[in-house]
C-alpha cells in the first residue's frame, strides 16, 4: 500500500502527477488554506505533508499527527515551521533554496523600477480617463541608472540583484553578517559597507536577508532617520524585517521618497495606511509567481 500525503494547497498539475505515481495523495485543489483544526484533522494517518507557507506547522500540530515523517515546505523558507520541535519528533522538513532566486531577483527590479518611476500611479491616472495630454512635469519620477543601490544580504538573491544592477551603471554597496571574500566582490560589482553606511549612502535600499528573531524589524525609526529624502524602500524579503508603523512614520514624514513593498508584517494585510500612498506599490506576494518558477519549486518539493 502507498504511504499517504496530503497537499495542504493548490500546486500545479505537473507536481500532482508525479506524487500520484509513488504516493496515496489526498490534494485541497482550492487555492485556500486549511483552518488551523482543519489541517490537523486532513493530516491524520499522513506519512507526509506537501504544504505552503500559509500553513503554520509547530510542536501543537505535531503532537496531533503522530504518523507524519516528513514536512516539505513549497518555498526557499520555513519560518511557517518550527524545525526543532520537527526534529525532536524526528521529522525530516525540506524547502526549495534555489529555485526562485533569478526570479525574485527580476521581481525586485520591477518593484524598484515601478516605485522611482510611479509606474502603477501613472497606470491609474491613464485609466482613469484624467489624462488630457503630455506635460513636462507629469509625473516626474527618480532615475535609476548611476545612482547608489544598497544590497543588505548578499546571499543569492541578492547578487542576482547587483549582477542586474550593472546594467544601469549603478554604484553597488552591500552589508551583510559576513563579508564576501574579494573574488565576489569584483565578480558582482559590489562594495562591503557597515549598515549605517549603506542607509546614509544608498539612493535605492533592496532587502534580501531571512526572518530571524535578530532580523525582525531590521529597519525601523532610527534607521529610516539615516536614510536619504530621495531614498526608496525595496522589500521582497520577509515582511517583518520592516517595521511597518515607522515605514508609515517616515513616508508620512517625507524621510524617504517611497517603497515597493511584495512582504508585509502582518499578511495577508499590511498597515492600513500605506493602501493610500501614492508613492508605495504593494504586490501580493508574488515575487516568484512566474510559471516557471512556481510549477519548478513544487517539482523539487517532492
């Protein structure tokens, strides 16, 4: 008999065929999550759990699935798992690193393109039917090209990043926990800085470091104090990496010129003010949502 797993939401089809050829597979095909007692009960008896980064899995869950040996995670992370309790009970968790890297790295541009030159305040304007003819300071925006972009992370995604950067001419400073070794640094453009540097400096601020209780609210009011007037705000990392009141604070404030936001602190909402800025574009979510990339992660899931 085929050991059981649940799909706790909607995958692609490609991923379904290939879990149906070795596994008992039950599937929620509704692009939904399961209720907290709900996923709980589709688990019982489930060898293994196929599941999304809405569904929170920690040491309650586990206590009720006494059958469950694996956890595998459709995303790069897991912080919607609490990996130790899983160990504890020796059950393996896996993610998909890698997969969406070039992607998200795209995505980051659109954010950081679509905010300096109010692609989607324009795109709202037009549609509108206001639009009466060309003028010369309609919706003036900010370069990008030969200005100074920021990279806090310079993991994967974020050499992605700066290795796009080069096409704009941009100058490229990045901090991170380590500095990369000299060979990286001139592969991909960059310069290592402290963080107070790269707040003061950088014309254009890009996140991409992981949620950790270190990393929770990594900017914040002191930190947007530092940062340019013109400066914009990208985050396609995690949402609580930004203290989303003192965003709020510093755009009312005019401490920086906008944000391109696809992460928020409390998904699947976001403070409510930041919906009526002009000057923020607000994705949901979506910076690996290319076809390509979504159907891949849940091929290498299984």
């Amino acid at each position: 008999m085929k050991p059981k797993v649940l799909v706790s939401r909607k995958v692609f089809d490609a991923a379904l065929v290939l879990l149906n050829k070795h596994f008992d597979v039950e599937s929620n095909q509704r692009d939904v999550p399961y209720a907290p007692t709900q996923l709980v009960k589709k688990l019982q008896g489930k060898s293994g759990a196929i599941v999304l980064l809405t569904d929170i899995f920690d040491e309650r869950v586990f206590a009720q699935c006494p059958e469950l040996k694996i956890v595998c995670n459709v995303a790069v992370g897991y912080n919607n798992i609490d990996a130790k309790a899983a160990s504890r009970r020796g059950i393996m968790v896996t993610n998909t690193p890698g997969v969406l890297d070039d992607t998200t790295a795209d995505f980051t541009w659109t954010l950081l393109l679509a905010t300096a030159r109010r692609v989607v305040e324009s795109d709202t304007f037009f549609r509108s039917g206001k639009w009466k003819g060309w003028g010369l300071m309609q919706f003036t925006g900010y370069d990008v090209h030969h200005k100074t972009l920021g990279i806090v992370g310079m993991g994967r995604i974020g050499k992605g990043v700066a290795r796009r950067a080069k096409g704009f001419d941009m100058r490229v400073i990045y901090t991170d926990i380590q500095r990369a070794d000299e060979a990286t640094e001139r592969e991909y453009g960059v310069m290592y800085v402290d963080k107070r540097t790269l707040l003061r400096e950088s014309d254009f601020v890009s996140l991409h470091i992981p949620l950790f209780a270190e990393t929770q609210h990594f900017l914040s009011d002191p930190e947007f104090a530092l940062m340019k007037k013109t400066a914009i705000l990208v985050n396609a990392a995690r949402g609580p990496i930004v203290d989303e009141k003192a965003l709020v604070r510093a755009l009312k404030g005019a401490k920086i010129a906008g944000a391109g936001l696809d992460v928020y602190e409390k998904e699947p909402k976001c403070e409510r003010a930041l919906l009526s800025m002009k000057n923020v574009v607000l994705a949901p979510h979506t910076a690996s949502a290319s076809i390509e990339t979504r159907t891949d992660s849940g091929r290498r899931t299984l």
